[in-house]
C-alpha cells in the first residue's frame, strides 16, 4: 500500500509546458517526477483521488505527442533508474525503467555485452524504448526491442504490480510491449544482452545511384549484422532515392588482437570536436544550411564524398556505429522554431519499390523534400500494436514553419493515403500526423480492439492517456471516451 501524498497534485505538481522531441508540437501539463515505485504509486493513486488524467514519460525522445498529456497530469519516471542485477555470465541484464540505453551499455560493455537492439540515440529509457517496442538498424536481423525483453513489471491504474514475461500473461505483456505506456507504468525489466568480442564493428560503406540500386545493394547485404541507408530525398529523374548504405558485422572471438582494450567505456566515446568545430556549436552551423537550398548543397557534397569510401571497410566503436544522431547535440535546433516532424512509413516487401519511388517524388511535387531520409529493412513480429512487417521502412524528417505547415499536413496525408493502398503502416514514437481513420486501415479494428479490452480491465477509470492517444487512436479503438475536459487553470496557460 503507497503512502499517501502530503500535498494534493492540484496544488502540488507544478504546469510545465512540454514537447516531443521534434519540437512542433507543445502542451501545457502538469508534471511530477517521483523517485521511487512507492512515490509512483502514490502519485497515481492521488491523480485518480482528484480526477486527474496520467501520461508517462521517459527521455521524451518520441517525436511528436506520444509522451505529452494535455492539461492533465505527466509523470516523468526517468528517476525511477537503478540497476537491479547484472549476470555477467549470461547476460541478462535487470533495471528499473527509467534507466537509458547508455546507462545500460556503460554498465556492460566492459563485460563484454551490448543491447541487442538500440535505438538511434542513447538517451531514451529503457521503458521507454519498450513502450513504443523500439526498432535498430539490425530488425531484418534479430527484430525489436520486445524480443529480447525476458521479463517486467507493470504498475496498474488499481496500483497491482504484474510481474509480465512470456509465460506469465502473455497475452498482456505483448500488448504493454509497443503499447505507448496506456496499460500502466514498465517499472522493471529483465533484458537479454548480445555477447561482443570486441568494442568495434567491421563496417561497410556503399553508394548507389538511385533507389533501385539501393534496394539491390542493399538486398545484398542482409547477410550483415546491420544495415542502414542515408537516402538523398533531394534529386529527382534518373538519381532519384541515391544513397549511401552502411553495413556492420560484429567481430568474432580473436579477430581484434585489441578486444580488451576496444572495451573499454572511454573507447567508445563520441568525438568531441567535428571538423574543428565543438559539437555543441555545430547546430548553428547547421541551422545555416537547413532550408531545400542548403540541404540540397550538404547533400549533392555528402553523396559525392561517400564515393570516396565505397566499397571500403573499416571499424569502428558500437557507440560510432549505432548513435549517430548523438554526434550533434541539440541538432534538432536547427530545424528553428518551429521544429520538425519525422515521419516513419513502413511498407511491405512486394510493394515497397514502387510506393518509396512515388513518396519520394510526391514530397518533392509538394515543394517538401525531406531533410534526412532513412531506409531500413525489417520483419514483423507479434506484438499486439506492432508496426513491424515483412518490408521496408522510409524515415523521413520536415521541417515545419508557420508558411508551411498546412502545406505539410496535406502531404503527409496524401502519403500516408498511398502508403495504406501499399498495405504500410506507421511507428507512433515518430507520429505527429495520423488520423484514427488511418490507424484503423493501417492496424485493423481487431488489433485495436483487443488492446482496448485490455485497456478496459486494467484501466476501467481511463487514467492513463497521452495526447497520441486521444488524436489517433482512442476514437477507433474506444469510441465511446468520454472527452477529457480542459480545466479552467490549464485554459489560463498561454502557448
Ligand atoms: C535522434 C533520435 C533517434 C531515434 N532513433 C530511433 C530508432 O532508430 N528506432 C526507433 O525505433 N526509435 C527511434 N527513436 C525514437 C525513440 O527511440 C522512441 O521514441 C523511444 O520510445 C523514446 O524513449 P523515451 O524514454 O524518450 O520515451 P518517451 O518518448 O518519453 O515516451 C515514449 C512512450 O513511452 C511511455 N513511457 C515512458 N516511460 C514509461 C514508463 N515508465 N512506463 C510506461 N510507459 C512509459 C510514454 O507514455 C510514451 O508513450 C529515435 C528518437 C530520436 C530523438
């Protein structure tokens, strides 16, 4: 049984106001950061005493509005952080929630051990990458974060704490898993690790000249351990979809004479500086360049100087390799004020060729190019709201300012229309756009109507929502909800 809070949340939990990571999207919510399980329970318990609805939130690296609750409560529960166990021999790992990916590797590569599946940056929480069911640059390979979580934890609405693995409801912890934090609070997890023998990959570099290529090439080299493609959104015609695919294979055992060394945490920093310039002042160089111009001249120099290695291998640290985002910090101010939205489409194997070929030429039709264009490969699995096929995966960030914005909704709307006659489907951690009529084709009403009946029994009250949840996915799956309404301090909050 929690303690009881002290100070009611109406009067203690401080307005903040908060943002996805891409920065386009804000709400004023109420916030708190307790420290302990026991504090979380709490905390729980009194936002259902006074009415208030609960949003989690990790690191707040979702993209848009998964970690974000309008004029309701949200708890950030990255405090709730410690390591619980580590078995050296086996690799499986065990941690409190709100503990990151680099506070994880930091702690086991010494021994040898690397998450199976990361993300693009180190900073998300564990529970975080679980609650979205995170993908790598290796999914074709070994598939999603999900699948290498052996057991967890789940704080319900009615304050029970479920102990969740494949054994023990199963049916509930494929739905927690990718189920967006709406069934209860990941306060602990046991994870499978991946054995390393060395602190580098062998790493490949290929360029290609348009997107048939790319599919070929990259085709090719699923033998590999990862495989991950920069796409040029920018040219069109004949050099439509160029790139540059990077590949990595983990080195086996006696193939580094320098393993031990290579295994060292400080092997395996980030650079501090990057041509010269500290890291932390590149964002402003960058922001210089972010415009259809100025992406358009990085891009034609990056594709022309990713020749220079084609073909070549070399190697490189895990932490070089697999965060690459994290090179440049705060490289999302460079978007300017009005920030970005990624937008992730997934598309299955038979129709992927040509539906990327028209997203791509669509967007830029539209006078809206993507800045940063990502293709992956994967493979579906059997989470409950899983995004994951048999096919590929397109990447794409735009930025958005007052002039554009409209122009942009209208087409992502027009994309995600052709990417569902492709039978595609979309990733909420980078979703700001989707309607509940597109999750509904994308995810079917069975799917969502079986987490909704979870939902149901875990949470009758309806505690537990986000604003992702309320604009895309809540109207399809439960459509019924009662409309959370705005309280007049929350209207006195100016965005
Ligand atoms: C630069 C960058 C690169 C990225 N690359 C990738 C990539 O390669 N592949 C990929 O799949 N994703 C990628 N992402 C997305 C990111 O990995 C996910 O959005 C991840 O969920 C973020 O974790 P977080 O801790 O920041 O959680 P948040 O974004 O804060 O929250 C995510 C979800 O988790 C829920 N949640 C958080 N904590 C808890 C808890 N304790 N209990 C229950 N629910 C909880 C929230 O309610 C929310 O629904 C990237 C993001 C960035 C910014």
């Amino acid at each position: 049984m929690p303690r009881p809070l002290a100070t009611p949340l109406r009067t203690k939990a401080p307005w903040r106001v908060l943002a996805g990571f891409g920065g386009a999207g804000h709400a004023a919510c109420r916030f708190a950061a307790p420290e302990t399980v026991e504090e979380l329970a709490a905390t729980l318990e009194a936002a259902k005493a006074e009415g208030l609805t609960v949003g989690f939130r990790g690191s707040g690296r979702s993209y848009g509005d998964a970690a974000l609750n309008r004029e309701g409560l949200v708890i950030d529960a990255t405090r709730i952080n410690r390591m619980l166990r580590w078995e050296p021999e086996t690799g499986v790992f065990e941690a409190e929630g709100g503990m990151t990916i680099e506070g994880l590797w930091r702690r086991t590569i010494e021994d040898g051990y690397w998450p199976a599946v990361v993300p693009g940056t180190m900073h998300p929480t564990l529970a975080g990458c679980v609650s979205m069911n995170i993908h790598g640059k290796n999914n074709f390979r070994v598939g999603s974060f999900g699948e290498h979580v052996l057991e967890l934890d789940l704080l319900t609405p009615n304050g029970e704490l479920l102990t969740l693995s494949r054994q023990q409801r199963p049916e509930l912890f494929h739905a927690v898993i990718g189920g967006m934090g709406l069934l209860g609070a990941i306060t602990r997890l046991k994870l499978q690790l991946k054995r390393v023998h060395s602190g580098r990959l062998s790493v490949g570099s290929i360029t290609t000249r348009n997107l048939e290529e790319l599919f070929d090439a990259f085709e090719a080299n699923l033998h590999e351990d990862y495989a991950v493609a920069w796409v040029d959104c920018m040219p069109g015609g004949s050099s439509l979809g160029r790139a540059q695919i990077h590949t990595a294979r983990y080195l086996e055992p006696g193939e580094d004479p320098e393993a031990q060394v290579s295994l060292h945490v400080e092997r395996q920093g980030l650079p501090g500086h990057i041509l010269g310039v500290p890291k932390s002042s590149l964002w402003r160089i960058m922001r210089l360049f972010t415009n259809n111009l100025g992406v358009r001249l990085t891009n034609f120099a990056k594709y022309h100087s990713s020749w220079l290695s084609h073909d070549k291998r070399y190697l490189q640290s895990h932490v070089g390799f697999a965060f690459l985002l994290d090179y440049v910090p705060n490289w999302r101010l460079a978007y300017g004020p009005g920030g970005l939205i990624q937008y992730q489409v997934f598309v299955p194997y038979d129709t992927a060729r040509e539906c990327l070929r028209d997203v791509l030429t669509m967007c830029q039709q539209a006078g809206q190019p993507s800045y940063l264009g990502v293709l992956k490969r994967h493979r579906p699995d059997d989470f409950t709201l899983s995004y994951a096929l048999d096919g590929w995966s397109l990447a794409m960030d735009f930025r958005v300012t007052p002039k554009r914005q409209r122009a942009l909704w209208e087409l992502t709307e027009r994309l995600t229309e052709r990417v569902l006659a492709a039978g595609g489907k979309f990733y909420f951690a980078k979703d700001s756009v989707l309607s509940p009529a597109n999750v509904e084709h994308a995810y079917g009403r069975e799917r969502l109507e079986r987490f909704a009946a979870l939902k149901q029994e875990l949470d009758p009250e309806r505690l537990l929502t986000t604003d992702l949840w309320r604009r895309a996915v809540a109207p399809v799956a439960t459509p019924s909800a009662p409309l959370v309404a705005p309280s007049p301090e929350a209207a006195a909050v100016s965005l």
